[in-house]
C-alpha cells in the first residue's frame, strides 16, 4: 500500500466585521484521500509500531468475566497485526509491567510472536492498583525507539486513576504530546471520563465507553483495523498572522472536539499537531485576535495564512484568513453558516459534559439545568446523534425543562459524558425549526459587544446567552 494520501484545505470563516470585533473565527476543513490509483493493497506493517495496554488492576476482577474479556479482546487486537508491525502489550496496575516480549522492547509481529503474546495473556491476573501515567510511560519508552513509524497506543482501564496525582498524569501526557496518537477505553461503571478524555485530547486519539466487557474485542478489532488504516504519521497546521493579528486558539471540532496545542515556530507563525491521518476528514476551529486600528475599512485585508504540512513539507495548496471591517451593520452581524454551526456543536459539549459531572456529583437541579438547555439546543440544530445519547438520561422534554431518568445507572452518565465530545458534521443549510425573525428584527449584541443574528439563542462569538430580547440591548453606535 503507498503512503501518500491527498491532502485539501478549505476555509469558511466570518470575514465582515464590524471596527468594534477584536476576534474572526474561521473553520478548516481538511481532507485526505488515497492517491488517484491507489487501490486496496497489503499493509506494510513496518511503518507501525503498537502498545496495547490493559488495565489488570484489582477491580478487574469484578464481575470475573471483566479480566477474561480483556484477555480475548487484546489477543484478538494481537491477531490483527500485519507481519513486521512492531508491538507489545504492557500490564498496567500501580506500575507498568511488561507482559509481551518479556524485555522493555517492541517485538515484529509473526506468526510465531502473535502466538506468545497470546499464551503471555493466559497469565494476566487482576491484582494493584491503577497509574494512568506509569502505564503511558512505559508505552513512550517503548515506542520512541521508533521515531519514523505510526505509533499508537490502545489503553484500557476500568477505574480512577487513584495511585498518582494529576500533575504526575499532566506531566506525562505533556511528555507523550506528539509522540504517538492514544485510544483511551473505559469497561465497566467506576472510571472517569474527564480522565479518560484529558488522555485522548492530549495524544489525538479517541476516548470510549464499552458498555458491557463481551463488546471490548469488538471494539478493539475496530480500533486496530482503524490505526492500520492510518497512512500519513504526523501532520499539522502552521499559522502565520499578519501583526498584531494573533491566534487566540485552535481546536479540532469534527470528528470529536481537542483542543490543539499552539506551538510557537517564530515571531509571526505557530504550529499545531494534527496526529497520524488516514483517509478521512477533519474541522478545525481557529480564533484570531484581530485589531482594525489604523487599518482601512471597505476591503479585504489578509491577517493571516494557514499551511497544512506533513513531515514539514506543504501538502496542500494554502488559504488565506480575510478579514474586512466594515460600517454596514447587515454585513458585520452576517455569521458564517458553518462557524455558527461548529460553536453550537461546542456549546453543546459542554453543556452535556458538565451536565453529567453535577449528577455524577449529586447536584441534580444543576444537572437537570444543564442537560435541559443541551435538549434544547440539540432539538434546534436537529443533532439526532445528542439527542438519543440525551435520551438515556432524560424522560420528559418540553419548551422550558427536562426531568432526569430515576436511579440513573452510572454507566449511562459516564457513557453520555465521554461521547459529549463528539460532533456532527454540517449537513448545510436547513428549515429554521422555530420562529424566523422579522426581516427588520435587530440583531442581538451581547454585553461584550458582539453581534448575532436576529433571533439567535446564544452570541455565536462569545457564547453569552440572550435568555430575553432585551438582554441583547441597544445596539451600539
């Protein structure tokens, strides 16, 4: 199979904006294809390196059947293995331990090594504690000596990551960051999803629920079938503003939300990693801080200039970021169709996110609060996806409240809190679900003053809620 995929860069962004906007929000789309001609072929397993790691920490001997499940999803992760993808499978309790091969050293899948590894498996018994950290140390340790593969890692834990501290965690994923892309798993109802997720955001990977221990080699089959998929090992975005402009942030809002480190390259440019890439594509939200002082209004100025490089080569043609500051009210209080889309999508996560950790907590006002405008939201944008996850922990759903689910089953609140970060894509433009404001409504301006369509729910900039028409205010002159 060759390596080369096909990479596109596209923008939508706000460009109008009125001489009071300090900020310009743009969306990038980036997609890469297999190369024209590129048909199906066999994996060369050479270009990966893999660590598996399973959580044998005393809890996974509850229920029984935790620890055998785990055994048969990593030897069927195991079987997958291309021949020459180099891996190991690491036991992680209070410490990280080496399971297969017996030294700290990454062995070639083969024939006869897959079949070690599995009889290595046979012996993993559930005993210690659980140190997130220890476990993605050892993990780098093993993959660094493969600077030039596509390195990943798959992590199972069933619990909290109760035997280090979370600066000790901090430290690690800090030292993992552009190392190797991490998929984080949680089997069972006692681990932690902002624990799992801080994992994932920070190593570009993916974090999960596995509801019940008989679904885990399915999803681990899944898992590896996608990292085998991947073909391109490290990719990222370098930004270059046109002073003062400056990148405020940058995150990944399709297919889950990240934030992306923003890595200084020099006085004018900053770099962000993307992580290993397949076949697939990607939205990214960039926010600039933008100042139209003593720049000319009427006109499209560029503030900055976003590259997409693998391997530090360009790999697609660049975009530019436009802004154009205006007097025209019509023009500047115009939001970008797929900016407003994505901000919702952020707003939404968060409100699940943090909707789930006030029940997990025993605040079930706030909770029902938070969930109650989530429900909300996602019945405005027709987000089906948050809607059925929304479902498992609410019953009844009218104009202004929500009523929790009695005796909600912790896995059901974990499980809606990890996927709270996944977005849907923009389907494009669609029949408004409520109200359509008068053609001559004002638009709404939030305190800080940002202006929003007429109508709208939320400022798309800044988030503020219009919780009543004169909450929005006059709008300044």
């Amino acid at each position: 199979m060759s390596s080369a995929l096909d990479f596109d860069l596209r923008i939508d962004h706000d460009r109008f904006l009125s001489t009071r906007d300090r900020q310009l929000h743009a969306i990038l789309t980036v997609t890469a294809s297999a190369g024209a001609g590129d048909g199906p072929a066999e994996v060369d397993g050479a270009r990966y390196a893999e660590v598996i790691v399973v959580d044998c920490s005393g809890s996974m001997a509850h229920p029984p059947t935790k620890l055998g499940a785990a055994r048969r999803a990593t030897a069927a992760a195991v079987e997958m293995l291309p021949d020459g993808v180099r891996f190991a499978v690491v036991e992680g309790t209070h410490e990280a331990r080496m399971v297969y091969p017996a030294h700290r050293g990454l062995a070639a899948a083969s024939p006869a090594t897959r079949d070690a590894a599995r009889r290595e498996l046979g012996r993993l018994a559930a005993a210690g504690g659980t140190a997130i950290g220890s476990w993605l140390e050892l993990a780098r340790e093993l993959l660094a000596e493969h600077p030039e593969a596509i390195r990943h890692a798959l992590l199972l834990t069933d619990g909290r990551n109760e035997h280090e501290t979370p600066q000790r965690l901090a430290e690690v994923l800090a030292a993992c960051a552009g190392q190797f892309v991490c998929d984080a798993r949680g089997v069972g109802d006692a681990w932690e999803p902002r624990e799992l997720t801080r994992v994932a955001e920070a190593l570009h990977g993916t974090a999960d629920a596995v509801r019940r221990p008989e679904e885990l080699e399915a999803d681990f089959r899944a898992t590896m079938r996608a990292t085998m998929a991947k073909r391109v090992a490290r990719a990222g975005l370098r930004i270059a503003v046109v002073p003062p402009a400056r990148v405020l942030s940058c995150r990944q809002v399709h297919p889950t939300i990240m934030e992306l480190p923003v890595t200084p390259v020099d006085d004018r440019s900053v770099a962000c990693a993307t992580g290993s890439w397949g076949a697939e594509s990607r939205e990214y939200h960039l926010c600039l801080e933008v100042d139209p002082a003593g720049r000319p209004t009427g006109e499209d100025l560029r503030v900055a200039r976003v590259d997409l490089l693998v391997d530090d080569a360009p790999a697609a043609r660049p975009v530019n970021v436009l802004a154009h500051w205006t007097e025209d009210l019509a023009l500047s209080s115009r939001i970008d169709p797929r900016v407003a889309h994505y901000t919702g999508q952020e707003e939404l996560s968060r409100l699940i996110a943090d909707g789930c950790d006030a029940y997990d907590t025993g605040d079930r006002a706030t909770a029902a609060q938070l969930l109650g405008r989530a429900v909300e939201l996602a019945t405005a944008a027709g987000d089906a996806f948050h809607l059925e996850q929304l479902r498992l922990l609410v019953e009844d759903v009218d104009a202004t409240s929500v009523r929790l689910r009695d005796d909600l089953p912790r896995l059901d609140v974990i499980s809606v809190a990890v996927r709270s970060s996944v977005t849907v894509r923009d389907q494009g433009p669609r029949a408004a679900s409520g109200p359509v404001p008068a053609a001559d409504a004002p638009p709404g301006v939030c305190p800080a003053g940002h202006r929003s369509p007429p109508g709208a729910r939320f400022c798309q900039r800044c988030r503020h809620e219009f919780t009543d028409p004169a909450d929005a205010g006059p709008v300044p002159t």
